[in-house]
C-alpha cells in the first residue's frame, strides 16, 4: 500500500481543494492539460482570479504549470493525479475509437497507440500534422523495453477530412496549438523525447501515457470525460 503523505501537506491539498472554483479548476483538468485560457472561457471566470487560484493549487502541489514546447509565451496547467488519490471524479471513457495526433506522428504519438492498444484494446489509430518520414528509433527502442512493438509502424498524416475517431487526443503543443481543436479533444502536454534523445527521455514519455492512458480505462460505471 502507497504510504500517505505528511498530514499538512494532506491538510494543505484538501484546503486547496475546499474552494468551489479551485474545486471546478481540478474537475476540469481531470482528462487533461489546459491553458489558462482554456480555464478561463471553461469557468467564466477573470485572468487574475484564476491566477490567484491557480498559485493556491500549484503551493498545495495539486497542479503543475508547464511552458509549452511550441509557443514558449503559452503554458499548460496538469493535475498532479497522484497528489489526489481517489479524490477525483472518473476519467475513464466510452469512446470506441481515438487518435493521437502530435507534429511528425513519430514518437509521442506512436507510443500512445501502441500503449493504447496495449492496455486499453480498443479501435486507435496515430496521425501528425507534419508527419516524418520514419518512425524515431528510440520511440522504437522505448516501446521494446516496454514490451511493445513498433518496428513496423509509420508515420501518417492527418485526414484531410479531419480525424476519424471519436476521440482525438492531442499530446504535443506545437500539434495542439496549429490545429482548430473540436469540441470534445483532449490535450495531454507531454514533453518531446526527440529534442533529448536519451533512453531517459523516451522511457519518460512512455511512463507519462502510460499512466494517462490506464487513467481513462473504460470501467463498469463509468463519468465520460469532456473538454
């Protein structure tokens, strides 16, 4: 069984919690990254209220802020789900086909699908919107340490039509910030493990979605996750 946390740092995540728009800041980015704009126009509510709430869950280290790897002047709020156990709402989903779309559809994105189909076994396909012309090798490399398989995937581009599933996931910023996201598509910020290049850096990502992806599993009673 996972210890507990110190009981004030407990005391200080559930005071952060024990605010109605701090409490909606939360729900909201249970299935996934936002910006604060995002955050904004999703509560209704001003830039420095938000600010002041968001400096209020970032000390109690119930969110993370992270600058975006495309446009450096955006940032992406992130739950920090383990500092919240099983205080959250369900992030599972009912969705019966998704995509992940990132910019060359050669490593983050590749890695999602094949974990997807690993752990989840539903419809999922991968695309990006500059899409290289291989799949990196060390996205290779990861998903074989991980007991996957990508040596024979490729890089797609997305549909001209749009994507074709009925949830799109978007896990890199540049991707989600050129594109016109719908209604219904989630962003999770993952960092680009090519601009590393190390083991490290790949196996992060893949212990990143991977606990992303086992978050969103289907379940008996299950709460869709909207954006």
């Amino acid at each position: 069984m996972t210890p507990s946390p110190p009981t004030a740092e407990r005391a200080a995540r559930l005071a952060a919690l024990g605010d109605q728009v701090r409490l909606a800041i939360t729900d909201a980015l249970v299935c996934c990254d936002r910006t604060p704009l995002d955050l904004r126009r999703h509560l209704g509510i001003g830039s420095n209220l938000l600010a002041h709430h968001l400096d209020v869950l970032e000390s109690a280290g119930v969110i993370t802020r992270i600058r975006s790897t495309g446009d450096r002047r955006r940032r992406y709020v992130h739950l920090e789900l383990e500092a919240l156990g099983n205080l959250l709402p369900s992030r599972s989903t009912s969705a019966t086909s998704v995509m992940f779309v990132c910019s060359a559809n050669s490593a983050r994105s590749q890695l999602a699908e094949v974990l997807w189909r690993s752990l989840i076994g539903t419809d999922c396909c991968s695309a990006g919107t500059h899409p290289a012309a291989e799949v990196h090798t060390g996205a290779i490399a990861a998903a074989q340490r991980a007991g996957l398989e990508l040596q024979d995937a490729a890089p797609r581009r997305i549909p001209t039509t749009g994507p074709d599933a009925d949830l799109v996931i978007t896990v890199c910023d540049q991707a989600r910030e050129e594109l016109d996201p719908g209604p219904n598509w989630l962003h999770w910020s993952v960092p680009d493990p090519v601009a590393d290049g190390s083991d490290a850096a790949f196996d992060a990502v893949v212990a990143d979605l991977t606990e992303r992806i086992r978050a969103m599993e289907p379940t008996p009673q299950h709460t869709v996750a909207s954006a």
